[in-house]
C-alpha cells in the first residue's frame, strides 16, 4: 500500500516537471509586446467601446480611460501590448471599481491576463492606480485622481452621467489626476 502511494507521488511529481518546463510555458503563456498573442486593434470609438463592455459611460470609467491613455504615452507603449502592469487601488463597490474597466478600453490590458489587477482600499480618499513596465525597466507611476473630483462625480443620477462623462473627457490631464514617480 505504502509503495503504490509512493510510485502515484513520484507518477504526479515526474508529469509536474514535464509540464512545467520552460519551453511549455513559454507556448501557453503571451509575451509583451508586438506578437500574436497581442492581435486586438484599438477602438476607433473608445466611448463606445466603454458602452458596449460596461453598459453606460460614466464619469468614473471615463477617467480610468484617461489615466490608461496618459499612461500609454508615458510609459511610451502602444495600445494592446500587454507592457504595462496595473495595479488599480478602489474601494470595492460602484462607482469607484468602474475605474478599471476605464483602464481596459484605455490601454488594452486585460483583467483574465492578469495584467490589471483590483487591490481594495478602505475609502475614495485611498484611490490610485499604480503602473510599472512588465521588464522592469523604469519608475513606476503613481495617477492619484484628485479627492475634489472623485466627489463631484461620486453618486451622481443617471441622467447626469453624460454631462460628467463628457466633462471628464475634456478637463485638462491635472485637472483630474496628479503623477507621481516612484524608483528607477
């Protein structure tokens, strides 16, 4: 009995090497950067591409949208490559989490990728979004929204969400958000 438990041991460690090896990992896992695993195009019409996947615009994702953007030129990276590694920092409920899928249609990562994650923070006061090249190379950014802002858009009627998406769309980058760099 006891060597039949030992030999499915061994059976289960020996097929765990086999597929773990580099090679087989490198054939199921995307790579940054321009490649196959990274085809998708960039919306042409970014405000319905948030419609469609979110159900409405509304201010909150209208701004994930435009840290992902000032993000993508920051970090000099194109739409859709998977080069970047966000980290979004939100209370988890609505409007607050609306945020990331923002950043989705801003920058083309992908919350299954594993390339935008959700981190819960306490309160609206905490929110921020932290973004770091996926080589390493460089700082990481830190888009802090403004608390003012996060405010005025925070609960705000349906019938007001155009407005506000609207206005989000057209306010200057530091009427919205402040960078700060951490690191290299």
């Amino acid at each position: 009995m006891q060597f039949r438990l030992i030999l499915i041991l061994l059976m289960c460690f020996s097929m765990g090497l086999l597929f773990a090896d580099e090679k087989h990992q490198k054939s199921t896992h995307s790579e940054p950067g321009e490649n196959p695993w990274n085809s998708a195009q960039e919306p042409d019409d970014w405000w319905g591409a948030i419609e469609s996947m979110h159900g409405h615009v509304g201010p909150w994702n209208v701004l994930g949208w435009r840290i992902g953007q000032q993000a993508l030129e920051d970090f000099g990276s194109d739409w859709g490559r998977h080069e970047l590694d966000i980290t979004c920092h939100v209370p988890m409920s609505t409007p607050h989490s609306c945020l990331a899928d923002g950043l989705v249609i801003g920058t083309g990562n992908s919350i299954g990728r594993l390339d935008i994650r959700l981190r819960e923070v306490e309160s609206m006061e905490k929110i921020f979004v932290a973004i770091k090249r996926k080589d390493g190379e460089g700082p990481t950014r830190e888009y802090f929204p403004h608390l003012e802002y996060m405010q005025r858009i925070e609960s705000r009627s349906v019938e007001e969400l155009e407005t506000l998406s609207k206005e989000c769309r057209d306010k200057n980058t530091s009427e919205l958000f402040d960078i700060k760099i951490r690191g290299k």
